[in-house]
C-alpha cells in the first residue's frame, strides 16, 4: 500500500509540475502587447508587399486561373476544366497556428500568419480532389511558380517599430530570412520587455490562393479519401474552402484551427500542450540534441503537426471526452497519443491530415532507408539504433504518466534524458515528420 501511495504522490506531483510548465510566463497584458504588435507590424509588412508588387500578384493570380482550367482536365479533352473566379473583397491576413489555437505553452514566442494573395471561388464542380492528387504534381514538371518569391527584394526605408504608450515595452522588426521554411517566409522580431530583457519572435508567414469550394460535402471528401481521420471530413465540408500554398499544396489549416479551438475539449486541448511540452519543451530539446550526439544518431524530430493529427485521431476514439470529469483522465490521454507516436515510429510511419501525402511520406520514408546509397553510406545499424531511441524515449515518457508501482520517474534520466529535439532533420529527410 505504501508504494501504491507513494507512486501515486509521485505521480501527482510529477503532472501538476508539467502541467505549470507548460503556461505563460508573463502576464495577460504583456502577451496582449506583443500579440497587437505582431499583428500590427505583420499587416504593414503585408501591405508594403501589396503596393510594391501589384504587377506580381496579379500575374500569379492570373496563372492559377488559366492554369487550373486547363491541366484539371487530366489530359481528357471531352472533360470541363475546373473554373474559378475571383472575389474582390477578402480577408487579406488568416490568423492559424498554436497561438491563435490556444495551445502555445512558455511564452507567445512563435506565430503563424496565411497572407492571401487572392481568394477564388470554384462555379462548376469540386477542385478538392485535383488540387490534392493533381495541381503539384504537374507544377514539379516545370509548369509552376514559386509563391515565396514574393518576398525577394523587400526592402524598408523606415525602421518598424511597435511599442508601447510608455515606450517600456517595444517590438522591432529585425529581417525576413532568405531561405525557406516549409511553404512559409520566416519573419524575426525582437521583442524588449519593461527590464529590458530581449526575447527574439519568429514569425511563419505562408503566402497563399484561398478556394472557397461549394461542391465540397462529406460525402464527396469521403469517397475521394481525402482525410486520413475521416471523421474530420465533416469539419471541411462545414469551412467550405482551403488553402493552396507554394508549389500547388493543399492545406485545410482553418479547419484545424477551428477545430482545435472550437471542437476538441479544453481538456484535449491541455493534453495536446502537455504532450508538446513532453516531446518538445524548450529545456528538454538541448538535452535531447547532446545524448544523439553522444550516442551517435541523428535527432528524431516529431513535429507539432504530427502531435495534432494524432490529437484529431484521438478526439474522435476517446471514450473519456463525453464524460463530466475528463480532467481525471488527462494523464491517461495524454499516454495513448504517446504510445500512439510511439507506434509511428516504430512503423517508420508518420500521421498528416492528408491521407495521400501520409501514404506517399510514408512510401518515401521506406524507399529512402531501404535505398542501397543509404545503406552503403548510413550503416542500417545507426537507423536501427535511432528508431530504438525514439520508441524507448517516448515509451518512457509514457509510463511516466502511469501512476503505478514500479513506474519510478528515477529511471528516466538514466539512459534518455526528458527530453526530445525540436531540431529539423535536414532538408533530405525533413517531410519524414
């Protein structure tokens, strides 16, 4: 009975502490502050952008008209090219990410912007499916345009600055960085509080098409397989429209948003922050870098989206989310979606929203190791030795959230320190998660 008690006090003491970890470092006021000053100097960039590069932008919305029409035919001349038409008023700047989701632990340090280049409305029947299986695969061949390069050659002639009515606190604007990230341009701000303590903020900023879709239904999402959770089909049929980013990919990013926020319960909403924390935490990822360092692997990197599809997956399984009490069940939440991304990793598999960009990850992922230039470079025994790491440290972390005999916290410093890289692979091997 006393060891019961005494893992259970454990336990306890082990949850509330990550639990405390995991929220803001600053007050409501001071995340307030550097959110308006975001936004407000993001705007301007985007405006800047806007009258500087008309010819450009105009252009680019051009092409994707002409362009969709004519390759959505697949090469079939008796079938009509999918039409779109463009808005005159739309909303210019879309708010996503971990911020805007309510799920960003520590400190308001990262934001996440679409800046909309122009918004289309298909008349005559659903794109989803050509924009998801056809519009990058022939824009690879050559035919496509690159999104980001509206950024090149930005130039201010004045120093942005955003700063409070004292000028204690302030926001400045330090460069946008030339390589890319993902389908985003990367923006740096400084940010300098009332001690004068510096924190530098980083902004993802995804330039992007919006489609406003009125053929989309769930049942038309659901026989094209679009979603890999495909209960979350409905959740696109209710947005009616998605995103297409650089180089011609989908993204239901505003679905995610609204869902994460408005559909999955704040106690799955602290389950996948607590789960964030544990794989991701800020002091936790150095410690991580320096023990594949040492051990001579490569960092395992599993990004915040591939922690949120499988919160999405969970929601829709979890027997414990329609009852009155789910802030007991937290811990037991929180340890399925780790074994889960345990079991990821051990499949050398990786979840996404898409179900045909998870298949053709995952058909790279295992094409890519079983290589024989991979082989031959990379001894398999190394990839064996990182996949072991990967499924020892998250199978650890989640036996940390059993409040059993025999499941010491002491034990899990002894080989895998409590943490894990937020370092992305490098560019070869940076779509495996």
């Amino acid at each position: 009975m006393g060891g019961r008690n005494s893992a259970i006090a454990d336990h306890a003491a082990y949850m509330k502490r990550n639990l405390n970890e995991i929220k803001f470092n600053i007050t409501e006021e001071e995340a307030q502050f550097i959110q308006s000053g975001i936004e407000t100097l993001v705007t301007g960039i985007i405006d800047h952008i806007c009258d500087s590069s008309k010819a450009k932008l105009k252009k680019l919305k051009k092409e994707l008209v002409v362009d969709v029409e004519r390759n959505s035919r697949f090469g079939r001349r008796d079938l009509e090219g999918i039409k779109l038409t463009e808005q005159t008023e739309f909303e210019r700047l879309i708010k996503v990410g971990s911020f805007y989701e309510v799920t960003k632990n520590h400190f308001p340090d990262e934001f996440d912007y679409v800046f909309v280049i122009g918004t289309f409305c298909v008349i005559n029947r659903c794109a989803v499916h050509f924009f998801q299986t056809g519009f990058d695969r022939w824009l690879t061949e050559g035919y496509g345009y690159d999104l980001l390069d509206i950024f090149t050659g930005i130039t201010f002639l004045d120093q942005r600055i955003y700063q409070s009515d004292d000028s204690l606190r302030k926001l400045h604007f330090m460069k946008i960085k030339e390589e890319e990230s993902g389908p985003a341009r990367k923006v740096l701000f400084l940010y300098e509080n009332i001690n004068e303590h510096k924190q530098i903020i980083s902004v993802d900023i995804v330039p992007a098409f919006k489609i406003y879709d009125p053929f989309l239904t769930k049942d038309i999402l659901g026989y094209i397989r679009t979603c890999s959770v495909p209960k979350f089909n409905r959740f696109i049929s209710e947005t009616g429209s998605y995103i297409i980013v650089n180089r011609g990919k989908i993204s239901f990013t505003e679905t995610e948003k609204g869902f994460i926020k408005n559909v999955l319960s704040p106690d799955h909403r602290i389950v996948y922050r607590l789960v964030k924390h544990l794989i991701n935490g800020k002091d936790k990822s150095e410690m991580f870098k320096e023990y594949c360092i040492v051990n001579g692997v490569r960092n395992l990197d599993i990004s915040s989206f591939t922690i949120k599809t499988t919160i999405i997956a969970h929601h829709f399984r979890c027997v414990y989310g329609t009852q009155e009490r789910t802030r007991e069940y937290i811990h037991i939440c929180a340890r399925d979606i780790l074994l889960d991304l345990k079991e990821q990793v051990t499949l050398a598999h990786r979840r996404n929203i898409l179900s045909d960009i998870e298949a053709r990850n995952n058909k790279l992922y295992d094409r890519y190791y079983s290589d024989s230039n991979f082989i031959r470079v990379n001894k398999p025994s190394k990839y064996k030795l990182l996949r072991r790491v990967g499924t020892k440290y998250l199978s650890v972390l989640g036996e940390s959230l059993n409040p059993s005999p025999g499941t010491s916290l002491r034990y899990m410093f002894k080989d895998i320190d409590k943490s894990y890289s937020q370092y992305m692979l490098d560019k070869s091997e940076r779509f495996f998660w």
